[in-house]
C-alpha cells in the first residue's frame, strides 16, 4: 500500500493588504503563496494540505475574504483540497462570513473527511477570548461517535493547540484539556496530531500517537535571551506520509534569510501567538 503524503502548515497570520496591523508590512501572505508554489516546482504531490489554525493575525471578515482566495488559489494551482482550522487569533463569526460564505456565528469549525482512505480529523481549540486552547465537550462527544467507526488507512487529527509541552514554552501552550482529548483517542485508528501554535517544530508521541507541531508558515519562534522571545523570518512545511508502519515528519525549508521581525519579553509570549 502506497503512503499518503500530505502538507502541514501553521500559524499562517496572514492579513488582507491595506488593512492594519503588527504584521501588515511583512507581507505573510506571500508566504503562503510562495509556499504553494514551492510544493508544486518541486513535486511533493500530497494528497491534500492543512492548515492549523492562527490563519489570520487579525481575524477580520475582509482578512479572511482574502484569505479564501489565496486558499483557493493554492488549491487550484496543487489540485488537491485545502483545509483549515482555527487558531486564537482567529475568530469564529468573521472566519464564517469570510471563509466559509455563511452567516456569521459563534459556532465551533471542526469536521471530518476522508481523502484516499485516510480521515482528517479537523477540531476547534481556539476558545474565544482566551489564549489557551480547549475542545468543548459536544465536541469531544462527536469526535467519540465519529471515531467510533474505523477508516481504512487511519485518522489524522488537525488542531492548533498542540499535545506536548514543549521546553523554553510557558505550559499553557498546550491544550488545556490534553488529557480528556488523549482518552477519547486512545484505542482509535488515530495515528497523527498535527498542531501549531508554539512556531516551532516539535515532534513526539503522545499515549503512544505520534504528535507534531510545526515551525509557523509566518515565522518561527524563538528564544533570544534568557528574557525575550524574537520572531524570525524563517519558513518551512512539513511533509506528512502515512505508512502502513507508522508516520514520517519531513521538514522542507524554504529559501530565504533569518531576519528577526519582532523582538519582545518573554512575558508577552501569550499575547504574540
Ligand atoms: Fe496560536
Ligand atoms: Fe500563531
């Protein structure tokens, strides 16, 4: 049976041109895009990518009106399906209205598809209002119900906050009700967690799944000194391939340099993120 391969990107933070904001001037979008072009010069064929969440910095309906078109340009130009969920700095009710074409609500986003057997899991954490990330109860029960009937090649689960505590990371990085989320998963077809939030590349096991957080789309966070955190401009993508044996995490680095965008302490953390 042959792998399938699929795209990872997070915390894309990207803005709608002219509008107004910390980010605006560094044209993060372009990244995205140039990210997606770069997946087609060089032939990674997925079979799908996502997105996992902090889409726009701001989180404004013209954001991700915007937003769409990129996603969907990307999409046409790979062929294959774009998906994404919510980060904290997104918010629900524009996200709805500009994204999704609907009418605006306070609705959680989460869904499942199933793409050449392989079904993706996408859940909400984002929690408005707040930095830390949960996956509200009605939604626990339906990922139970949906879980409940095994795919053919597995389960990969799509959120923003990740499972592992990450070093150099204040804990409330991590999703706040890891363990609730861990029991519902554990004896399922689940074999991946893909998750962003922290801007860096991080993977582990969680209970036995493998758990992954990659370096942000926008830029990669890290630590500049004892007391402050800086912002580089530094992208790359992950290559996912689910195998019959297990799961394989390749880190493809995009060109360019290793400017720092922003520089600020540590104690702020949560509010950059
Ligand atoms: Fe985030
Ligand atoms: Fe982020």
């Amino acid at each position: 049976m042959n792998p399938i391969k699929f795209v990872h990107l997070t915390d894309t933070h990207m803005n709608a041109p002219h509008t107004e904001g910390p980010f605006v001037k560094f044209n993060l979008a372009d990244k995205v895009s140039q990210v997606f072009a770069h997946i087609q010069q060089n032939r990674v064929n997925p079979s799908f990518v996502v997105i996992t969440g902090d889409l726009s910095h701001e989180g404004n309906t013209e954001d991700y009106e915007y937003i769409r078109e990129l996603v969907d340009e990307g999409s046409s130009l790979l062929g294959i399906p774009v998906y994404v969920v919510l980060g904290n700095h997104d918010h629900r009710a524009p996200f709805r209205e500009g994204f999704l074409k609907e009418e605006p609500s306070e609705q959680p986003y989460y869904y499942s598809h199933t793409i050449q057997g392989l079904r993706l899991i996408g859940l909400n954490s984002q929690t408005p209002g707040h930095h830390y990330g949960r996956i509200d109860n009605e939604q626990l029960a339906w990922l139970e119900e949906e879980l409940s009937t095994p795919a053919e090649r597995g389960t990969i689960i799509a959120l923003h906050h990740p499972l592992l505590t990450i070093e150099s990371m204040p804990a409330e990085h991590v999703l706040a009700d890891r363990e609730q989320l861990g029991q519902v998963l554990a004896g399922t077809d689940v074999v991946g967690i893909v998750a962003g939030h922290v801007h860096t590349n991080n993977v582990g096991t969680y209970n036995g799944i493998c758990s992954i957080a990659a370096n942000g789309t926008a830029f990669t966070g890290e630590l500049a000194d004892d007391d402050h955190f800086s912002m580089v401009d530094y992208c790359s993508y992950n290559v996912v391939s689910v195998n019959p044996e297990g799961v394989s995490v390749q880190t493809v680095v995009m060109p360019g340099g290793r400017d720092e965008y922003l520089r600020f302490p540590l104690a702020m953390l949560a509010a950059q993120h």
